[in-house]
C-alpha cells in the first residue's frame, strides 16, 4: 500500500479526527469517494484534491498525508490516541482561557447538542454541532430521534447532505445538488418535502459529516 494512503488511514484512526474511521470501507464514506479512487489512492497514493479533502472533513494535515512532514494534527494535543490499539490517556486541563472540552474514552471532544430552536442563531452555532432529528427526513440513513453530527466550515459537494435555511426562516436538512455557475438546489432525502434552491435565497448553514443511535456513529 502506497505510503500516503497509510498515512491517510492512520488519520481517520486517531481520536483527533472529526470523523474516527477504523477502515477504508469507513472512510470511504466519510469522503463520499468511490471504490475506484480509494483502489487508485491505495496503488498511487493520495492525489492532491484527495488530501484537502481528507483536511477539510477529518481535520488533518494535507501536507502531512502527503509528504509525511510537519503534525498529523497541527495545533491539537499530542497525547490523544490512535485507535484501536492504543489506550486513551487522561484529557490535558483547559485552557486558562476558560474554554473547556468535553473528552469521551474513545473519542474526541464531544460537539454540542443544539436545539431547533437556536439555529436561528446562526451566528453563534459552534463549527461542530449535533442535532437531534426529528422526523424522517435522512431515512433510511437515520429515522428521528437519531442524533447527526454537522460542520459549519465545509463547503458542501454535489450530493452531500446539508442543513439550509430556507428564505421564510425555516431549517431543512436536504440532499445538496450543484446546478453550475455557482447556484444550486436542496432536494429532499427520504421523504417527501420541498426543494430549496439558491436564486430563492436559501442558504447552506452547515455539511453533514455523520450521525448515530446511543453513541454508534456512522457516516454517509
């Protein structure tokens, strides 16, 4: 296996990563790549687009899949695990800043739970949130009452899941679909509903990135 793809596969491993994936079947999903570009990735390495991609939803360091110089993981703690063979070690004391991180035994800080009701605050959603569903609209994915994990600082791709805020204010959770020169529409996923789009002034407020029942996270 080429280097770069071992690298990559380590990143989704570590507990730093936004998305833990413990195989490449799991973090092929986790990039919405296809079976082709992770069979090319694993015989010719990590193509460029491949590793800012991996950067943007993971949270690694491109420059590191690709080269293996500088941090996995630039700015995070260092004495977070790898899994599945390494043990957790005890969380690092927060900050003096007061900013204080929630650390589970098996995975990295816990994003916050947020409400339908303050989404209307959009500007004070955190990067990384959860939502807790409340009707089908993932399914068969998810059904209500399963809880998705959202990021804010993702530019959504054609077929990715999005949160968007309709122009009367209203929150739908849709399939992103680009139309060209830089418009596009919201359709629904797993039931029926209305399409979105961006000439009617709807506006993408964040990416899914995966979701779960009881803790047991899966990614699209």
């Amino acid at each position: 296996m080429q280097e770069s793809a071992k690298r990559l596969l380590d990143a989704a491993r570590d507990a730093r990563s936004a998305v833990v994936c413990l195989d490449f079947s799991a973090l092929q999903a986790a990039l919405n790549a296809s079976p082709a570009v992770m069979t090319n990735w694993k015989a010719r390495g990590v193509s460029k687009e491949g590793a800012l991609k991996a950067q943007a939803i993971l949270g690694c360091s491109a420059h590191w899949v690709l080269t293996g110089l500088g941090d996995a993981f630039p700015g995070q703690p260092g004495n977070v695990a790898t899994f599945p063979d390494r043990a957790v070690p005890a969380p690092q004391a927060p900050e003096a800043s007061g900013t204080v991180n929630i650390y589970t035994l098996d995975g990295p800080p816990v994003p916050k739970m947020v409400a339908w009701e303050e989404l209307h605050m959009h500007d004070q959603l955190p990067n990384v949130f959860e939502l807790t569903l409340r009707d089908g609209s993932l399914s068969p994915k998810h059904e209500a009452g399963d809880y998705i994990k959202l990021r804010r600082d993702l530019e959504p791709a054609n077929r990715d899941w999005v949160l968007v805020r309709a122009a009367s204010g209203k929150h739908l959770l849709r399939e992103f679909i680009s139309l060209g020169g830089g418009e596009w529409a919201a359709a629904p996923v797993g039931q029926a509903g209305e399409t979105v789009t961006s000439q009617s002034g709807a506006v993408v407020v964040a990416v899914y990135v995966g979701g779960g029942v009881s803790g047991r996270m899966s990614q699209r």
